[in-house]
C-alpha cells in the first residue's frame, strides 16, 4: 500500500487551457511520462508550469502530475484537459484522464511509478472502470510516450500489474487501501460487525440508523464476550486469533 497525498493546485478558471468542457465519462485513464528529466521538474514545478502563459499559449494541460513524494491535481476531474494530442474532438481528449509521471533526475523513479500506480487504481475504483481502461498517450496520438514505460522492457505490463495489485489490496471496491479510516473498516469487516451491501460495496460514507447501530453494537458485546463455537482446526485458529485480539482490545480500553 503506497499513501499519497493529492494536493489540489488547479489552473485558474478562465485560463486558454481551462477547456471549461464536460469530460465524456471519463472512459480512459492516459499514462504519460513528463519527457523533463530536469532537477526539480516535479510535480509542483509542473503545476507552475500549467499555470504559466507558455502552456495557456499551447494550449496544453491535464489532470494529474506524479512524482515521487506527491501528486497534483491541476483540472477537475469532469472537465476536458488538452494532453492526448488528438485534436479538439479527439476520444482521447475529450474522454481521458491524463496522468504524467515525473522524470527528473533528482527523483526516485521507481516511487513516481509506484504513486502513480496507485493513483490510477484509486481513480478506476472511483469511476468503475476496469484495468483495459488505462491507456498509453501513444494510443490516441501515436506520440511515444510515456517513453520511459515504453522503453523499457516490460515497463507497461509492470505498471498495469503495479495497478492490479492496488485494486487487490482495497477492503471494498469503494474502499481503498489509502482510505483514511481503512483499519477500521477492515476490523470491521474481518470480524463480521459490519458487512459490505448486497453489490458488494461498504459506501463509507452513508448514514448509520439507530437500528443499524444498535445491532452493531450488539455484535461488538458478542464478539468480545461469547464463546466461541469450535468446530474445526480452521475456526479454531479463527478463534484463538479472535481471542487474542479480545485480549488486546481489553488491555486498550483498560489503559
Ligand atoms: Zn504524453
């Protein structure tokens, strides 16, 4: 599980590379690598950069900028940014998410990859698209880029399972690893007080009734009081792990 920070610095509404366009979807999510390999040409610098008359004047801009301590967002994320290079009405353009990945020297590569793998995990989930949906700028343009991931042999397919292997470490489909209260939810879940929704998912942000939180707490009471039922070795070592976790939480709320 990598934890990034996403810090929103977008470019000023108004600006000639704010499209102010609906985003169609979005349907695709568009990996690009910076082609900057400057010292300092991280994601704040690309951020200033967006920001700036040079690329108003272009137009060019996107929507997420990855390096290897944060990630930027620079659009809303319904809004149409210029980075596919395929055209005004171009499928690219007008239905993708674009994603740059930092290259600067004075970086850690592998860690750029790393958040940005697990960015766009965080956006399939959001947008229930699935993995076929992250696409390579080459796709829409033919341009070679991202050209390191290219570049490199198998560097695609390793940040395609990179993103598969943050999906897997989600509690819920809408509850990703990075999910401020992912612990929680997890015990939770493990220890059958709460369950997901009949599609699977845990919507950590709806309301909890009386009722609901009533039969909550009763589980909690079960959980750390009833004995448990034996059966076999597999819920025995499910009990005794249940056992010691009762021994812990007791210590906890004891001290
Ligand atoms: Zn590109």
């Amino acid at each position: 599980m990598v934890f990034t920070e996403i810090i929103e610095d977008f470019i000023p509404a108004g600006r000639a590379n704010r499209s102010g366009l609906k985003l169609s979807g979005p349907k695709w999510i568009t990996i690009h690598d910076t082609a900057n390999t400057r010292a300092g040409a991280g994601a704040m610098a690309h951020a200033r950069y967006l920001k700036g008359d040079e690329a108003a004047k272009l137009p060019v801009s996107w929507h997420f900028t990855v390096d290897d301590k944060q990630i930027v967002q620079h659009l809303p994320l319904n809004e149409v940014g210029w980075h596919a290079g395929d055209g005004l009405n171009g499928t690219g353009n007008r239905s993708s998410i674009g994603v740059e990945i930092c290259e600067n020297q004075d970086g850690n590569r592998e860690k750029a990859e790393a958040n940005a793998a697990w960015l766009v995990a965080d956006l399939l989930q959001k947008f229930l698209l699935d993995i076929n949906q992250v696409v390579q700028h080459n796709k829409w343009s033919g341009k070679n880029c991202p050209r390191v991931l290219r570049g490199r042999p198998n560097g695609w397919e390793q940040f395609l399972t990179a993103v598969e292997q943050n999906l897997k470490e989600n509690i819920f489909p809408d509850v990703p690893a990075s999910h401020w209260a992912a612990e929680a939810i997890k015990f939770v879940k493990d220890n059958s007080l709460m369950t997901g929704k009949s599609n699977g998912n845990f919507y950590p942000d709806e309301p909890l009734t009386r009722a609901q939180m009533a039969v909550v707490l009763k589980r909690f009471y079960d959980f750390l009081h009833k004995k448990p039922y034996t059966k076999n070795l597999k819920k025995k070592i499910k009990i005794r792990r249940r056992r010691k976790l009762r021994g812990e939480l007791k210590a906890k709320f004891n001290g």
